[in-house]
C-alpha cells in the first residue's frame, strides 16, 4: 500500500511518499507505455478489457475500423493500450463502474474520448484519478478534452486534428494520441516539438497570441507550419494554480513523469525488498539509504535529474517502531524548451 502523508499515523504498511518542489523521492526507472481508453465499441461485452499492441491485435470479433481508430492513434507512441468498453449511449454510472474496474489495473494514462455533455462523467475521471494519487499511490493521469482541471495530473487538449482536407478528428478524438505519447514518453522524454504522424492540420489553428493564452490556461495545443508538419508547441498538463510546495516545474509533464516514476519504484521496490524483511535501526536505514542513493544516481545518469550528491538523502527512524522518514532533495531535469538569443549587429 502506498499514497501521501500529512503526518506520521498511517495504519497499513508501506510507503507513503511526498513531493514537494525540489523534494522528490525513488528507486528504479520503471517501464511505461500503457494507455487506457474508455470508448463506445461496436462489437464486443460490456465492461471488458481488451488488450492490444502493435503486435497482438485482441480486439473483440468483428471490431470495425471505428472501434480501432482510436487504438492506432495510441499506438503511434504507447506500447499498450487496454480498451475498456462501455455501454452504448454510457452515463455517468457506467464511467464509476469503469473506475471501479480499473482501480486494480496497472496502466500509467487513461484517455476519456468525450466532450461536450459528459462534463459530468469528465468530472469524475479527475476527481478518481486525484484520489488514486493521494490515497492509493498510483501515480497515473488522465487526458481529457475541453475540461478545466487545473491538476499536473491532467491534461486539457482543446484542439483536433486533420487526417486530410477531409477528414476530422475532433478534440475529444485527439486525446487518444496525447494520451499514447503522454504514457509512452520516458522520464527522460518531452513532448514538446513532437510530430503528430498521420495529420496534415489541425482545428482550430491558433494565432501566436492565442497560443500564448492557451497555455498560460494550462492547454496541451498543436500547430502546424507551412509544410503540415503538426506538432505539440509544449508538453503542459493542466496545473494553472501554483504554491510553494507545487512551483511551476509541476505544469510540465516531463517532470511529473519523473517524479511518478520515482513514485512507483520506491514503492515497488520498499514493497517487495524492505517491508518486514529489514531491521529499523541504524544499519537497516543504512541499506535502504544505500539502495536509494544507487537508485538517484542511475536517474542522474539518465538525465533524469542533476546536481544529486548523497548527503541529499537523509534517513531517521520515525514517530512509531516500524516507521522510517526518508529526505530527499532531487532537482529534476528538464528539457531545453526556450532559446533566448541576442544578437549584436555591428
């Protein structure tokens, strides 16, 4: 068991992991590139999971090139997606029975294709998705079209795509591909100036200035040049709202996929190495320091994070017998997203 703490009184074991800016937490990079949809199929039982890669194509019987567009947009950039089928014409009952299912379903993206009417059924994917985080300790998120959410676990893509001069997909459609190169991009990885395959234009195209209000509005936007090259202009979640504890490092989806990925392996790897297997006293702490400094290091090597020394972590025996508190002070990398040039003519 896993999630956030506020103090030292948590009844299951586990660990309970903060971050705050400049003060995540880890153990192994982990694997990603599993996407979840929620889409009306044609074909197929109600409330089933299917699975499907680019190499094991396990859609239900007769699915048709409708049922699977959303899929191969995904699969331009995840390695997984799992496909959850909802009813016909679904409401709001039938998304918090997908949740419920889902709930015990290892993926790191999940992808709402709708707009518009489902503001409720939207609503509830970010109110579930905040409390997987919180109190569950699944470090996973969501993309969701034309939905304020103001959370570094969501993201808000407001815009469609163009296959052709006759073709559309709107922007609830275009959250299947946002959500495949969200969950298959490595801690290492930004979206930004990313190529959307496949599309030659996209709606609405925006000016610069309304580029700059979208994300300043915390909107994941593409646009195109003059040759039909669609791109990401920047790989943003929809965290408008900042504090002192959640500066504004938290709005770029690299970072947050690093601080997840921290998230996930100190809790699998305390889990299956540490949770009644160690001693709490000095020499115990010590092993679990060692493994965590091995741990930051490999990240660093990676790119993933900089500046780490090993007196950034600090491990001391906690409030009750059982518990250990672990400091760590990690300064995640991010990419080189802005180029600021003066040039002197003379």
């Amino acid at each position: 068991m896993a999630g956030t703490w506020t103090s030292q009184n948590k009844i299951l074991p586990g660990a309970y992991i903060n971050v705050a800016t400049n003060e995540p937490l880890s153990i192994t990079p982990g694997d990603r590139g599993t996407v979840v949809i929620l889409q009306e199929l044609s074909v197929g039982t109600d409330g089933s999971i299917y699975t499907i890669t680019a190499t094991e194509q396990a859609y239900p019987n007769n699915a048709t090139a409708a049922d699977k567009k959303l899929v191969n947009l995904a699969l331009q950039n995840a390695k997984t997606v799992k496909l959850y089928k909802l009813p016909a014409t679904h409401d709001i009952d039938d998304i918090t029975a997908a949740l419920v299912t889902l709930g015990t379903e290892k993926f790191d993206t999940m992808v709402y294709p709708y707009d518009n009417e489902k503001t409720a059924e939207k609503t509830a994917i970010v109110t579930w998705i905040k409390a997987m985080r919180d109190d569950e300790g699944v470090w996973c998120t969501a993309v969701l079209a034309n939905h304020v959410a103001d959370s570094e676990a969501i993201i808000n893509v407001p815009q469609g795509l163009k296959p052709s001069a006759t073709e559309s997909l709107t922007a609830a459609e275009a959250t299947a591909w946002v959500g495949g190169a969200t969950a298959g991009a490595g801690i290492t990885t930004s979206n930004t100036g990313k190529t959307v395959a496949g599309v030659i234009d996209v709606s609405p195209r925006m000016t610069r200035s309304e580029m700059e209000a979208a994300v300043t509005a915390g909107k994941f936007i593409f646009k195109v040049d003059s040759a039909q090259n669609v791109t990401v202009v920047y790989d943003i979640n929809s965290l408008t709202t900042t504090t002192a504890t959640k500066g504004d490092m938290f709005k770029k989806n690299r970072v947050i996929r690093t601080i997840d990925g921290i998230r996930n392996d100190i809790t699998s790897i305390f889990e299956a190495s540490y949770v009644g297997k160690v001693n709490n006293n000095a020499d115990g702490r010590l092993l679990l320091k060692s493994a965590l400094v091995d741990y930051f290091t490999t990240l660093q090597n990676l790119g993933a994070i900089q500046n780490f020394e090993t007196g950034d972590i600090t491990i001391e025996a906690g409030t009750a017998i059982d518990a250990v508190l672990v400091t760590a002070n990690i300064q995640p990398v991010d990419s080189v997203e802005k180029i600021y040039i003066s040039v002197n003519l003379s």
